[in-house]
C-alpha cells in the first residue's frame, strides 16, 4: 500500500514508522523541517493530568503506556520516566489539587501525598514554600526530548525504506478516480491514502479536501492555543523530573539546561510578537526559577519561545477519516507528545486493516467538520491544567 504522510513531527514521525514496520509504501512530506511545527516548542510532559472525558483520561493513560513499552527497546535515550511533583500554595489552588487528586486516584491513576522532606529526598535542591505540608507525587508520568524521540522514530521509518521530500508543501488533498491525491507547487502526487499530521495547520488541508476540521486559532494572542517556553543556558541545580506548580512549571532540558513556563504569564504571548529572552518576562521566569531551586542564581534564559498549539475546537483529541472512502486520515491533538507513538500505531492499523480501534470512537473528526459556532477553549492558567 502506498501512502502519504505529510508532516514531520512527533504524530507524523510514529504514523510514518508504524506504516513502514507494517511494510507499506511510505512517502513523508515535509514543508520546512522536522520539528518544525509545535513539537518543537512542547513541554513535552508525559501525563493524563484534567483528561476528561473519561474516554481523554484512557488514551492519554494508554499513550504513557505506548512510551514504556517503546522505551523498554534498545535507544530509548529520549523518556525519562522520574515523575512530577505538584503543589498549591492557597485554599482555592489547595482545593483544585485535592479534587484532581481524588479523581485521578478513583481512576487507580498513579499518584500519592508526600512530604516537602520526602519531595527533597527525590529533588535535593527543592525549595518548597513555608506553609505547603502536603505535594502530590505522580511516579509514572515523565518528560520527552522531542527531538530525539523524532529522531528514533523517523529513523526507523527510514531503515525501513519510508522516503522524506523536504521542503515539499502540500497545497491541498483531495480524492480523485479512487486515489488521495497530494496536491504540491511543483505538482500533483497520488497514493492509496494520506495521512494529515500537520499540527495547527490540519483546518487548511481538511478544508482543501472538502471536510474542514476547525482548529483553535494558533495565531490568537492570550488565547488558550499559545503560551510561553523560556530555555535556559545551563544551572547548576539538581533537577531530574517535572516540577508543576503554583507559579512555574520547570523540567530538565539536558545538559543543565532546563525548559521554563508561568502559566498566569501565557495570557501575555503573541505570535505577532515574540517577548525578549532578556525582557520583563523572562526575568520573572528566572526570578521563579531561584525561588524554586536552589543552585539557579543568576540563571538566564537562552531564549523565549511563543509555543503555538495544535488544538481542535474542542480540546480533544482528531483521530480518523475524514470521509467514508478511507482515502484521507487526520491526525490532530493538543497531547501530541504524550499520544504520538500510540497513535501513529493505531492510525497505522486502521489504514491497512480497515479495522476500527475501539479507543478512537470518541475521537472522529465527524464530531467537528463543519463546525463554525464552538465556543473558545479556556486557557490553562493553574498547575496541571495543560
């Protein structure tokens, strides 16, 4: 079977592999560069933290459990499985954190109360705040490099004979005389199907094809689709996990370096316009970061990113074809990091076999094609919300 994928990140990148170890015909087409789109600019916390619906939470718990499972293979130098502590530093932020608690725990989701003296036993430079008696500890959740995830997967889409045509747009997709056709600026290209992981540009390409799946605007300033990434050069603080809290949500970068982010301060980001790595925000960012960590005095950010959000009008998760011929499927997720290895394998399996994957039910773009009048996502502005 010959298929296209158009878009190299982390959603395009497990399609790509699942198809190639399933011996199909794999073109990739890709605009910029891999990485390019909002994997680049991800936290990339692996978690099913405020996952609702039910069916969200599930797959979101099943894409953790992809991870470990990918992971347990030779190479897996891009997870680190060290968990995430959590804490609220207010009644009201208390209040949401034993109420999340209590739902994760009825959903036997991994995660238990710990002492600030048990919280330094596993983050030695930890400062906890005066007042704070009790931090939620998730064991299983993690962080991923994106970049060498990516890597790991094309590659071995590539070993398998997957071929990659960068810079190659893809204008449009279509149907014609029983094949998905690719449309490009130098051309047209035909296959059995096309598979669209193209991130915050999915509502261009669906409407290319006469099925538009509308998409939060990644452009909007303030609005829940953007938020602020601050990457530091390296500290000498001793940080091997998550840290969500109050006031900054920090993980480990590699090579001392660590990725940064307020959320309260993502009403302020703008695409149009990208804050300074020096500015006011980025000194709040370092200011958070020494109250947080001892061993970060003096500490500067690299850069400071505007991290533009793959998200479907709704919240939810796309995950299906988009007519009844099975030529074109879309792929779309705000949980790209934490879903991309599962769903490339059941995107994968859906397209060969013609079987449907009863954890994608919910998930269809039906729900939203065409859709004009859906109410605008709330930004994430506590600790866990994102």
């Amino acid at each position: 079977m010959k298929i296209a994928v158009i878009g190299l990140g982390v959603l395009g990148a497990s399609t790509a592999r699942a198809l190639a170890l399933a011996g199909a015909e794999v073109t990739v087409f890709e605009r910029t560069a891999p990485l390019a789109g909002t994997t680049g600019t991800s936290f990339a916390w692996t978690n099913s933290h405020s996952k609702n619906p039910r069916s969200y939470h599930d797959l979101n718990v099943a894409g953790m459990a992809e991870h470990a499972e990918l992971a347990a293979e030779p190479g897996a130098n891009w997870l680190v499985r060290n968990g995430n502590l959590e804490w609220a530093q207010d009644a009201a932020g208390a209040e949401r954190l034993a109420a999340s608690v209590a739902e994760l725990t009825g959903r036997d989701y991994p995660v238990d109360w710990i002492t600030p003296e048990q919280a330094r036993e596993l983050v030695p430079d930890l400062r906890v705040p005066d007042g704070v008696r009790d931090i939620a500890h998730y064991p299983t959740e993690g962080h991923v490099f994106p970049a060498l995830l990516v890597a790991r997967l094309w590659g071995e889409a590539r070993e398998r004979g997957a071929e990659l045509r960068c810079p190659a747009e893809a204008l449009g997709v279509s149907e014609v005389d029983g094949m998905a056709r690719v449309e490009l600026s130098g051309g047209t290209a035909d296959f059995d199907a096309v598979v669209l992981a193209t991130g915050r540009w999915t509502e261009a390409l669906t409407a290319s094809a006469g099925y538009r799946v509308p998409m939060a605007d990644p452009d909007a300033a303030g609005s829940a689709a953007v938020g602020l990434l601050g990457y530091t050069r390296p500290v000498a603080t001793r940080l091997d996990r998550v840290l969500t809290t109050p006031h900054l949500n920090v993980r480990p970068d590699g090579a001392g370096r660590l990725i940064v982010q307020g959320l309260d301060l993502d009403a302020h980001a703008d695409p149009a316009n990208p804050p300074s790595p020096d500015g006011d925000h980025a000194r709040t960012l370092c200011r958070r970061l020494n109250d947080l960590l001892a061993g970060t005095e003096g500490a500067s950010l690299e850069s400071l990113r505007v991290g533009q959000r793959s998200m479907p009008a709704d919240g939810l998760t796309v995950a299906g074809f988009l007519g009844d011929s099975g030529k074109i499927y879309t792929l779309a997720t705000h949980s790209g990091i934490t879903l991309g290895p599962l769903l490339g394998r059941l995107a994968a399996r859906e397209l060969l076999t013609g079987d449907q994957e009863d954890s994608l039910a919910d998930f269809r773009p039906q729900r939203l094609i065409g859709q004009s009048d859906l109410p605008p996502l709330e930004p994430a502005r506590f600790a866990g919300q994102q």
